[in-house]
C-alpha cells in the first residue's frame, strides 16, 4: 500500500498542479522518466542529483510551453494598448557581426539556402563576445569601438553545455609501440551555441552551432596549490580569450598566436561533433572497427570556407590515425573524400602563411602529420617530374624562403577532392595562375561555383515594394525559383509597369535621405542620383577613383555653375582594418572631400558627399534599395567575386564596373549593353605589369585627373594639414598596385554616359527592369544546388517537413549527408 501523502507533499502537488497545469501528477512523473531515460541513454549509466534537476526542469517547461504560447495569443489578441512597431523592433535586434566583410555574410546565405533546399547542413563557427568593430567617424578619422553585440543576450540562440567539447593545444608528442600520443597539453572546453536557421515554407528548420572557449575548473589547479588563487583564476581569461573578439582583418593575413588558436578551436570541436553523429548514425554504428569509417564520405562533407579552417585536414588524420587507429592509407583517401575547399582571395598578402615554429609550439602533432603529407605529396611531384627541383619547390606545403612557413591554400587543395573559385574569371585565375602547378597534375579537381545570395533577406525582406511588384506580374514562387525573373522581360513595354518600379525606387530613396538628413544633418536632394559604393575599404577595391570623380563633378560645378547637371548623392562606406594605414587616410580623403562638397554654397543640392558610417547588414538592407547606381570598380583580376554587385541588381540598380569578379556574369546574363562597363580587362593589367606602370604619365596627360591630384596634394581639402595626404599621393604616383590614374579617363567618360541615361528616365527604367530579370542567376538557391550535385553528392529536397509528432514519410525520403 502506498504511504499516505504529507500535508507538505499535498500542499506541494497542488502548487505544481497549479502552477504546470497538469491534473494528474503522474502525467509529470512519465514526462520526467523519458527526460531522465534520455539523459542516461546519452551520457552514462548512473543518474547524479543534477540530472534528476534537470529531468523535473525540462519536463515543467515542457507542460508551460503550450500555455505559454497560448497566453501570450491572448494578450496580444485582446489588448488594444499593446501597439507594436515592428520596424522600431527590428531596430533594436544587434548585427551579429561575427564576419569579415562578404565573406561572413555569403556564409549567412548559404545557410538559408541549405535550409530553404532541405539539406542536411550544418554551419559551424565561433561565437564572438565581441564581433567585427563599430566604426564611429571622429573629425573625420575611423575610430574603432568594441562591438559588445551580446551585452542584452541573444534570444535567437540555445547554450548546449551537455555537448561541451575538450580542445587541446600545446603539450609533446610520444611515440610508442602501441601509436602515437600527444601529452601534457592544455585543455580549453567547447561550449555550443545553437541557432535556428529556418528554410522557407518548408518546415525545415538547420542548425548553425557556433563554439564558445571555457576554461575547465581545473585549469591552472597547480597555481592554487602555492597559494595564488587570485592568479589562477584570472588565468582562466587566456583560455577564454580564444572566443573573445573576430580579427577585424579582410584580404589580409596577420599570423598572431590567438588567430590560429581560433583557427584550431573550430576544427577540432566541430570534427569531435561531426564524429559523434556519425558514430551516433544507423553507417557508423553498424560497422565492425576495421570498416567502421568506410561510410564516412557517403555521409559527411565538408566544405572549407576558405584557409581559415584548414586545419581540420591533419585534425581529421589526427583523429583517424592515433585515436581511431586507422592505416595512414586508408585515414588519407577518407580524409580526401571528405573535404572540398573554396578559395576566395588571390591577392598574395591575404592567403595564410603559418610560421612552422609557431604550429611546432602550439600543435606539435598536427605538425607532424602535415611533414608527413608533404613528404608523401613531394615524392608523387619528384615521380612524375623528375629532377625539377623548381617544381617541388612550388608545390611543397612548406615554404622554405624568408623562414619555415606552412601554405595553408597548398594544404586544402592537397588535402581535398574538390577546389573551386566563385567566380567565372576567379577560377580561371586560381586554374590557370595562382594555382596553375596543381591542376596541371589535378584538372578534374578544379571547379567554378559562382557565388549567390539570398532573395528571401535581400528581396523580400528588405525591399517588400519591389517583392510585391514583380509577385502581381509572376507570381510569388520566384522567391524559391528566382530563374523566374526573366519572365518580367514579357513587361519591358509595359509603361504602367515601368512607372511603378519607378516609384517603388523614389519611395526607397525619400525613406533613406530622412534616414541620412537624421544622422549627417546633410540636406539630401532625393530626386539626385543615388550613387553608392558600400563595402570594406581597399586599395583594391579603389574607394581613391570613386573619390576622384567627386573631386572632378566639384572642379566642373565650380568651373561652370549654370551648366546643366546631373544632381548625384555619392555614398561611400565601408570599414578598413584597424592596422591598414592607407585604408584609414582614404576614409579621412572621403570625409574631407565630402566636407568642401557639401558646404559649398555654389553646389547647393547639385552634388553631395555622404561617408556612411559603420556600415553593416542592418544598414545595407536599408542603402541597397534607394541605389540607383552601384560602383563596383576594383582592378580586373583582383576581386574574386563580390556579392554587393547582385544585391544592387536585384534590387533596381545600375551597375559601373570593370570587368571583375561577377560583373563579368552580369554583364553576360543583362547583356554587356545594360551595364557600365569601362576600364581595363584582365590582359590589359597583364599588358600594363610588362610594360611598366608609369602613374605620372597619366597625371601629364590628363588636366582634370592633374587639378585633383594637385588639390589633394597641396591641401585644398586639408587647409589645416596641407601634408596630410602626402603618403596617398606618394602612393598613387609610386607604388599603386591596382592602377588608379590608368582606368581615371575611361571611369570618367562612363560616368558621364551614366548621366546622360538618368535625364532619360523611361530609358532608364528599361535598363534598370533589363537587370532585375537577368539576376536569376545570381541566387545563393543555384550556388548550394551546384556545390550539392557536383561535389557533396547530396540532391535538394522539396519536401515539407511534417509538423505532427509521428515521423513523416518527408522526412525518412529527405536525402542528404
């Protein structure tokens, strides 16, 4: 017979009846045995008090949630007071900048794609306490301020402490009869963070789990035992540093200790999961020890975004060879089968170069199993060439010139069955220069994937007018299938139409001056041409030629004030690297042009200079729809890609650019015709490179280009400073790598076709609606659909996840790795 309750334990049911909302508290005490039964299946065999708290914790939340949603229905259903602005909502939610410049967000898109294609993916990374800097402008100078993006938390994300992960570093390796050990290292603990990445209308909802560095509770324990407690608990802050703050550099490579910590803390959690799952599958458990990875690249792929995780190759082996104990062999052709690496820059100062004494200190078994490979790939190089030394020299992963260093790019490509560009003219360069040793014995391996972004975030979210206008002529499937686009060019004589984009841009345009007269107290003319450059600051990217045809437009107004021009609102914005002295001195040009421009009553509303400070995703879902033209003007041959360029076009913009990175795609999708097209192509830099830039003759030759320079030079925008841009001059004259004064008259006389098109706004029109049909192409849907066929060997799924509790056939179908 049951022993008779206490009036403490009758008291106690009621409030848990009352509180939980359950009648019968044997409802509670099964929803407690399944947490409790899971928590032991997961972990161990034996529960501890903790994991009977948190069996009864799960199990209350569990019986709230329902009537949690329910209340908050209610509330919001029936009280009139509660007035919400979703706008001034989205406002408060942070940028989580945990990114550098395109390359973070390309990441972000690629994540809703896989998520929109019912792939089974999963993006890993690190949680940054602090992310990419907030660029404030002070007298015209950058000033970098702390991005402390979780000082309110984040509520889109979910701490995971029950999969914490140890991460290694430091230590020695000993090797004995029984394998190979790495010892006496210093251990940091993994912590996940999971963030929901919802698909679109299909119920599927991906995982991005990013890593946070904790120190375990005996982590420098020795210190305590001679008495200095206080240290050894502030010693806890150098093993949790490694999640602390993003490196702010973009296409440039600084070799700090922290970084390749950071670089290694990614890999080696992320593999730990990977191998857990796998181990945790129907493949990986079913198999005996000798085959147990034999399935492994049937169900695991893994793309490398970049050198940044290259690491993972000789982790992988790690792992494989001393803890798996696999043959070397067999460890390398599962190891190959399973990465793919995309390269993203060929600019020489930005590919990671890792000094081997550094790798030695900090990874010494890594380093290690990286000589091994090396070995292994320079004795297949010495067999099919034999006696070129030169060859071997090129190819080997370490660089022996200047110091031992380890070529993170020649370690992806040798470690990886698939190496792509994202670009058209990018993978050739990478094929045919940068690489070109490697796919002369490898071609196959070499491939294009040009890259995409999202229409859902860069459409319909941040540009709904647009969105609802293409979907009353075609429909609303195009936001998954945006190939569909090209169906507006049934509307090109449509002139109702035409207006409606028309003013759909106008309302886009007013939106953003209020924004810019609230925040520049600058008057903005909003019928002006909006002009706009958005991205990181480099001489690349040549923000200087930009800057230059402001200082031209000023001369021309100055010169002749009752001609008749065009008026533009030029935008310029971006953030340079803390340590990119150049970078920071064209930020300080712009704001200083920009203060002569926009105060010179002669000018008035006919030309204005706007440095958008602290540009960010935020920001740039509130610029790209008011563009009317988009600047994309790096040197051909230097930008690998660009994603802003397809922002811009989707969303009604013209395009001035070179014939770099996607433009050259664009320009074959819209027709060449219906972009600005100018400047050099690829082999007239090659051309330039063997004849000998000479920036003076440009300057000679050319009054305009001559006045600029000479005002820059002699202070006319610094009458406070007249030397303050003496070093950027020097630089343009002396030592520009991307050639500024050569593309100065082709960019000028292109502008001016430019304005010649916006007096003609049907016209115009036209071409702006030419544009957004051809745009189809560039979605981040058809990247992922490309890297899943011809290099994960996964196929999309287009079905709809069941919302029941009872596994659907959808998902038992759903392919996937």
């Amino acid at each position: 017979m049951a022993k008779p309750l206490t009036d403490q334990e009758k008291r106690r049911q009621i409030s848990i009846r009352g509180i939980v909302g359950v009648e019968n508290v044997a409802e509670l005490k099964k929803g407690f045995n399944r947490h409790l039964h899971f928590t032991l299946v997961k972990d161990r065999n034996v529960a501890t008090p903790r994991d009977y708290f948190f069996a009864l914790a799960h199990t209350v939340r569990d019986h709230l949630v329902g009537r949690w949603i329910r209340t908050q229905q209610h509330y919001y259903e029936t009280c009139p007071k509660l007035g919400l602005d979703m706008e001034e909502l989205e406002e408060i939610e942070e940028d989580a900048g945990l990114g550098n410049g395109g390359l973070g967000r390309l990441a972000a898109c690629f994540l809703d794609s896989m998520a929109t294609l019912g792939l089974a993916a999963y993006g890993y990374g690190i949680r940054y306490e602090y992310g990419i800097f907030n660029q404030k402008i002070r007298d015209g100078w950058q000033i970098e301020e702390a991005d402390d993006w979780l000082r309110h938390g984040n509520p889109w994300e979910k701490a995971r402490p029950e999969f914490m992960l140890p991460v290694h570093f430091y230590g020695n390796v000993e090797h004995t009869e029984a394998g190979t050990k790495w010892i006496n290292t210093q251990v940091v603990l993994a912590l996940p963070y999971d963030t929901p990445v919802p698909g679109y209308l299909n119920n599927t909802v991906n995982t991005m789990r990013l890593w946070s560095a904790r120190a375990p509770n005996d982590f420098n324990l020795r210190d305590f035992n001679v008495g200095d407690y206080i240290q050894a608990v502030l010693d806890r802050n150098l093993a949790e540093n490694i999640s602390r703050v993003l490196y702010p550099n973009d296409n440039f490579f600084e070799g700090k200790e922290l970084r390749l910590k950071q670089e290694y803390f990614v890999v080696a959690a992320t593999l730990q999961d990977v191998i857990r799952r796998f181990k945790a599958s129907k493949l990986g458990s079913s198999r005996s020890a000798g085959t147990a990875f034999d399935a492994f690249p049937d169900q695991v792929a893994i793309q490398l975004n970049d050198t940044h995780p290259a690491l993972a190759i000789p982790e992988l082996m790690r792992i494989f060879v001393d803890i798996e104990k696999l043959p070397w062999s067999k460890a390398w052709e599962i190891t190959q089968k399973t990465f793919a690496y995309t390269n993203h820059t060929v600019l020489p100062e930005a590919l990671e170069r890792w000094p081997v004494e550094l790798v030695e200190k900090l990874l010494p078994r890594h380093l290690q199993i990286i000589y091994e490979m090396n070995q292994k790939h320079l004795d297949k190089i010495a067999a099919l060439f034999p006696k070129d030394v030169d060859r071997l020299r090129r190819m080997s992963l370490i660089e022996e010139e200047g110091g031992k260093r380890i070529n993170m790019a020649h370690l992806c490509i040798v470690g990886s069955h698939a190496v792509n560009g994202v670009a058209k003219i990018h993978s050739d360069i990478v094929k045919n220069q940068v690489f070109k040793d490697f796919s002369e014995l490898e071609p196959d391996k070499f491939q294009n994937k040009t890259n995409g972004i999202t229409p859902r975030r860069w459409l319909l979210l941040c540009n709904p007018g647009l969105a609802e206008l293409i979907a009353e002529k075609i429909g609303e499937d195009c936001v998954k299938d945006l190939s569909q686009l090209t169906k507006l060019n049934s509307f090109l004589g449509d002139d109702i139409f035409l207006r409606e984009i028309s003013n759909v841009k106008q309302e886009n345009k007013l939106k953003f001056s209020q924004f810019l007269e609230k925040e520049y107290k600058v008057k903005i003319n909003p019928s002006s041409m909006f002009d706009v450059q958005v991205k990181r600051i480099h001489e690349y990217k040549r923000q200087l030629l930009n800057c230059l045809h402001v200082v031209t437009m000023y001369n021309r107004i100055k010169k002749d004030p009752k001609k008749l021009f065009v008026p533009r609102t030029v935008i310029i914005g971006g953030k340079a690297a803390p340590g990119y002295h150049m970078a920071k001195l064209i930020i300080k040009l712009i704001t200083s042009v920009a203060e002569v421009v926009n105060n010179d009553p002669m000018v008035g509303s006919k030309l204005k200079l706007i440095f958008l400070e602290n540009y960010r995703v935020s920001l740039a879902e509130k610029v790209i729809p008011a563009t009317d033209l988009s600047e994309q003007i790096s040197t051909a041959g230097t930008e690998a890609s660009g994603t802003g360029n397809m922002k811009f076009m989707l969303n009604g913009a013209l395009t001035i650019g070179t014939m770099d990175g996607a433009n050259v795609e664009m320009a074959e999708e819209a027709g060449e015709e219906n972009l600005f097209i100018f400047g050099m192509r690829i082999e007239d830099v090659a051309a330039l490179d063997k004849k000998g830039y000479k920036a003076k003759e440009y300057y000679e030759a050319l009054p305009e280009l001559k006045l600029a320079i000479d005002q820059i030079d002699k202070g006319f925008f610094s009458p406070k400073q007249p030397d303050l841009f003496k070093d950027l001059v020097n630089m343009l004259f002396y030592h520009d790598r991307f050639k500024v004064f050569a593309d100065y008259e082709a960019y000028v006389k292109c502008q001016e076709k430019v304005s010649q098109l916006y007096m003609n706004p049907k016209a115009w029109n036209i071409m702006v609606l030419r544009n957004i049909a051809a745009a189809g192409k560039f979605s981040s849907d058809r990247t992922i659909k490309e890297y899943a066929r011809d290099i994960w060997n996964m196929e999309p799924s287009d079905i709809k996840i069941s919302l029941s509790r009872e596994p659907s056939s959808g998902v038992d179908k759903a392919n996937g790795k």
